[in-house]
C-alpha cells in the first residue's frame, strides 16, 4: 500500500478541463473517500475560487506547485500515485514534470496529442521510467483514447472469432458532435511553430512509426485526400487527429510485441456518405483550414449544455487475407473534446491507481498498459459503449 497522501493529484486543475476532471472525480468518488484525490496549481486564490464555484467544500485538499519550481514539481511528486496534467501545450510546460515523475516512480496521464514531444520524451525519459517504475501514459483524452482501444477492443474479438488478429482495420469517424478543445488548437499551432525551426520534427509528425522507437511496419495510407470506399458505401475525408492517433495505434502494437502482427496497417478518416453529396462533403473537410485560424485558446470551452449535448461514433473495420471481417464501434456520451474527455483521462488515473501491477515502468499508451481493464472501467463509468457490429 502507498504511503503517498494522495492517490492522484490533477495538475492544471484550475483550468478548463482541469476543472471539469475535479468535478468528475468528486461526483463519482467523493472527497476523501476510495480515491484519495487533490487539486494542484500554482495560486491558492484560484484553486479556492474554483472549489467554491465546484461546490467542493473546505474538504479538498490543494497542492500548489509551478513548473518553473522544480522543488515544488519534485514534492507535488513524491506526494502522490498518480498526476493528471492538464498543462499544455505539453512541449512548452510539460518536461520537467515527466523528468520528476520518471525520477519518483510517479504514474502520470495526460491529454497530450503533440507527437514530436511524446518522441522526444520517450528517448529521453523511457530508461528513467522503466528504472524507478513510473508508468507514463500519453493521449488519455479523445486522442487517442477511444481509438487506441477501440483497435484493442476489434483485436480480441478478431484473435476470439478468427484466431488470429486483423492486419487491416479502418478507422471511421460516423459522428462527432462537439468542437475541439483550445488546448488542442494550442498545441497544433506550438507544433506547427515548433516544426517551422526543426526540419527533424516534420519527418516525424509524417513517419506513422514515430513513437515506435525505430521499429518500422509496412507502408501506410496517408488519409490525406477523399476517397470512396466500396467496402463502406461512403466517402471519406481526412480525420485531423488521425495523425497522432495512428502513431499511438502503432506504438501499441510495438509495446504489445506485435500483438497486430508485424505487417498490420491501420488508418483513419471522416466518413461523408455514398454518393454526390458525400463527395461534395468529403471535399469541402479536406479544404476546410478553419481550425488553423481559430482564435480558441487553452481554457475556451463549451457550455455545459452544450457538453451535455455532444457525442461521437466511430467505427472501426478489420479485415484480413481470407476475406474475414469484423465490425466494431465505440461511442461516447458527451462532447468529445471536454465532456467525454475529461471523464477518460479521470477513469486511466484511476485505472492506474487501482491496478499497481498492470503494466511496468516505462512510457505507453493507454491501450498497451490498461487494455481491457480500462474498457471496462470507461464503459462502468464514463459513458463509453463498446460493441461489435457484426
């Protein structure tokens, strides 16, 4: 058993989504309760405005720490099972509290979707991990959360029903209802800014093997331009988040020894309908560059009716040599870039806590270290619907 005071610690908890998690944890755990939980930021002021607007009480405990502070990073580390960072763009405030956590054999989460960052951590901080017992999990928000086990999930169904996993799936978004979170957009745009000064970085925001550690698999398809799937009776567009969430697929399937198989090819994309009409709408996404000049800053949100009211469904199709196919979906029950979010990076925190043993030191993702485990806990708790469709 810990001897830590707490079992997670939610860094960022004054912001946007920090706070929607402190709100999650205290509806579904309670203050002092099973999960042992506490808010961290750098302003006592702040973090007590946000408990009393949360309705938290006198009862929550804060921690207040800087991640220019590296005496407060270590202590907020020492004190705790697990992090949750909600602090990005994670390339300009997030290595130092991966160097600390890796150093305390600290479990940590976060949302991050910025993969020239999550390579370069994962050079330099892996052996670290491994070393003190740290388990860090990337991408436990929409990227790449419902994705990464959405694969998983086809996977144990197609080694159940075939005997053998799938070499080709597809990942299909049906729906989303809900926009993307400004943190997202600010860690696209720091990207993109950072991609400008390092021509190394661009080779590896296009290498789909990114974040596994120079092992390579087959060519990919780039899902950079519409096409239409007979398979699917639809057109599909390019998915912006495809670019991060294959390479977590990828590395997935490295941590998991090549669980896919060594020639597995996975991609993603938009699907627009059959017909004129998907055409037209599959080639009006791909010309779409309204993201790029969004004014949405980190700590922008919805409303919670808003929230409330999104969703998404995404399909996921497998297929193999032998003409085997198998279908399957994961839904969620809010917007995906808050609502739903901030419920999935909650439930792989206290995944994490309450299963000490699943996984070991070392930098994964969430479908390599949890699985199964986590499926079940998104689908007992955080809205997520996981089915086979055929």
């Amino acid at each position: 058993m810990s001897e830590r005071q707490f079992g997670i610690t939610v860094y960022g908890a004054t912001g946007y989504t920090g706070q929607l998690i402190c709100e999650y944890l205290n509806q579904q755990y309670g203050i002092g309760g099973e999960v042992k939980w506490a808010m961290a930021g750098r302003n006592q002021e702040k973090l007590d405005s946000v408990a009393a607007k949360l309705g938290l009480g006198q009862n929550v405990p804060f921690v207040i720490c800087d991640a220019d502070d590296k005496d407060s990073l270590n202590a907020m580390v020492n004190n705790t099972d697990v992090v949750i960072s909600t602090v990005g763009p994670y390339q300009l405030y997030g290595t130092a509290l991966i160097a600390a956590c890796a150093a305390a054999g600290t479990d940590y989460v976060d949302l991050c979707g910025e993969p020239g960052w999550m390579h370069e951590m994962i050079a330099n901080y892996e052996q670290a991990a491994r070393q003190s017992g740290a388990r860090i999990v990337f991408s436990c928000g929409f990227d790449s959360i419902p994705f990464d086990l959405g694969v998983v999930f086809l996977q144990d169904a197609a080694k159940q029903r075939f005997g053998s996993s799938m070499p080709r799936v597809k990942g299909r978004v049906r729906t989303m209802k809900g926009g993307f979170s400004g943190g997202t957009l600010a860690s696209l745009k720091a990207t993109m800014a950072s991609a400008a000064k390092k021509p190394d970085l661009v080779k590896v925001l296009q290498d789909p093997f990114a974040l596994t550690e120079g092992v390579k698999g087959p060519e990919q398809p780039s899902g950079a331009a519409p096409i239409y799937e007979d398979d699917l009776n639809s057109w599909s567009a390019p998915f912006i988040m495809a670019t991060i969430n294959t390479k977590n697929v990828h590395r997935t399937n490295y941590l998991l020894k090549h669980a896919f198989g060594k020639d597995f090819v996975y991609d993603e994309m938009l699907l627009t309908g059959p017909g004129e009409q998907g055409k037209a709408i599959a080639n009006a996404v791909a010309a779409d560059k309204s993201m790029a000049k969004s004014d949405l800053k980190p700590g922008d949100g919805p409303s919670k009716e808003e929230r409330e009211n999104g969703s998404y469904d995404v399909l996921f199709a497998g297929s193999n040599d032998e003409g085997g196919v198998i279908l399957a979906s994961v839904q969620g029950d809010k917007d995906p870039g808050y609502g739903s979010t901030s419920k999935m990076i909650a439930e792989t925190a206290v995944c994490l806590l309450k299963n000490p043993k699943a996984a070991s030191g070392g930098i994964w993702t969430p479908g390599a270290a949890l699985g199964q485990l986590l499926i079940t806990r998104l689908q007992e708790n955080a809205g997520l619907t996981f089915k086979l469709e055929n």
